[in-house]
C-alpha cells in the first residue's frame, strides 16, 4: 500500500477519544451495521462461553451479544480508553463482562480463548489486516467464528470524487482507501480461517449541507487519520470549492453520501501449525521389535 494511504495509530486513537462523548449519536452507521451483522448471525448455532466485541467502541453491542449468548462472558477491547470508559458507564444488569484497552494487531489473549469475535467496523481502522485476521485466528476456539462488518472500496465516493476535482488527483491521502470484498476473503483464508461468506449491502445517508456531513465526521472520530494528508487547516476558499463539487441528489436537496457496507462470518479451523512444524500422535508409533 501506498504509504500516504497508511493510518497514524496514535491519530487514530486520539481522534476517538476526543468522540467518545458523542460517537453513538453521530455514527448511525456504525449502528446500522451492528444491527445487520447481529440479524445474519441469528442462523448460526454457537454454544459460545467466551465472545471477544474487537473494536467494541463504547460498547453498544454488549447487551445484544449477552441476549445472543446468555452463558457467555463478553470481552470488549477497543485502542480508545475513553471509549471503554463510556461502555463501563452503561449500566448492565448482568456481570459476566469486562473490558480490555488494547491493540487488535497484538491481542493479550491466550491461544483458543474465545468461542466468537464479533468486529463490527473494526478493519477499516487498521493498517496490518493480515497481522489481524491472523491474531483473530489464534484466539479463536476450533470451530469458533469470525462475524465482522466493514466498509467496501465504494464507500465515500462522492467525497473522494469531490476532492478529486478540486486538487485535480483523485490519489492525494484525502479519504481512506477500503478494500474489496473478494481481497478480504482471500486474506481470511491466509490467515486460516475457513468458509467464508460475505455479502454487499449499501447505504445511502443524505445530509441538508456539507457542515453537517463533516460534523458527523468529526463527532465520530472519523475524520482523515492518514499518514499522507495535508497539514494544517483547510482554507476558506479550498472548503467552499470541496462544497461545490460534492454532488446533490437534486438541486436544493442536499448531499447524498454512499456507504459499501460488506458482511462476513468465516470459522476457525484450530491453530495453525508453524512451516515446518509437525503433530505426531505418540501411541501411533509402533514399538520397534
């Protein structure tokens, strides 16, 4: 990957702390895909004792999760310290939970530890899919399963064409960069986790002017973390000309924003076992006569 496209960790981090306070109210995706990730996991039969919420936010998913799971303990990990302390103010009336600040890429778990890991809108925030797919698969149980939801590569278009226009290179480290949905797939599979199964949906967020698009942004913690954008305010004039060329969806009707939403669950297949590493069964070797 380009490394202008590459997200600053620490941006990050800081961007959703300064959120906490107001990211349920400004991320409605976030909920839209928290509700769809939940209804496409109903069919699935899991005795789950042990749920890992990766990416938990502020922990909006931790009493849907216990409904879902009754007998299991629910973990919730984000990077945000505030946004834990918003999910340890909400009052649950069950204990079998807790909360852990942490990086998805290094999870301080040990190896089979959890029966699922839900991660709702948890990659589009990470550089290293690999080295989180690959954490994920650790800790997953045998026969344990991944559900997540992420954003597809068509999300943010208008925007991205909008800025496009004004600086003349759609390319410049404006708006992230999502993957595809078949590249996801592929990295599941790397990171041996078997079965997958993704499907697209979309959704259409209209907004009565550009203010209010990057209030939401901001109040979210989604506004541009990217190693390569440019320092510094944007000026009056370059906001008014990004203004101009954002499309409407008629004239006087305000902006309309698409969001590539991509679902998926995939299962574990066990540990994987290190390139040159072999598992011999001791009673199956035959005494030497």
């Amino acid at each position: 990957m380009d490394d202008r496209f590459l997200l600053k960790s620490h941006d990050v981090r800081r961007r959703f702390d300064r959120a906490a306070d107001t990211f349920d109210a400004a991320d409605f995706a976030h909920g839209v895909t928290r509700e769809g990730l939940l209804a496409r996991m109903q069919p699935l039969r899991i005795d789950a004792k042990a749920v890992l919420d990766l990416g938990a936010a502020t922990g909006s998913a931790t009493p849907l999760l216990q409904k879902r799971f009754g007998r299991a303990h629910i973990v919730s990990l984000d990077l945000s310290r505030k946004m834990l302390l918003q999910r340890k103010r909400r009052r649950f009336w069950f204990t079998r939970t807790s909360s852990v600040q942490a990086d998805a890429a290094h999870l301080p778990f040990a190896d089979e530890t959890f029966d699922v890991v839900f991660a709702n809108q948890l990659l589009p925030w990470v550089n290293d899919h690999a080295a989180v797919l690959a954490e994920i698969s650790r800790v997953l149980q045998k026969g344990g399963v991944l559900a997540f939801a992420t954003l597809g590569p068509d999300s943010f278009r208008q925007l991205l064409d909008a800025w496009g226009r004004v600086d003349g290179d759609a390319n410049q480290a404006h708006v992230q960069r999502f993957p595809d949905m078949h590249d996801i797939g592929d990295a599941l599979v790397r990171a041996g986790l078997a079965d997958p199964v993704l499907d697209v949906d979309r959704l259409t967020v209209k907004y009565s002017d550009a203010n209010k698009l990057f209030r939401d942004l901001t109040l979210s913690g989604s506004r541009n973390s990217l190693a390569g954008r440019r320092r510094g305010l944007l000026g009056k004039q370059q906001f008014k000309a990004l203004v101009a060329a954002l499309p409407e969806a008629t004239p006087g009707a305000g902006i309309e924003i698409e969001l590539e939403l991509v679902y998926g669950h995939c299962w574990s297949t066990g540990p994987r076992k290190e390139p040159g590493h072999f598992h011999i069964d001791a009673t199956a070797i035959p005494r030497r006569r």
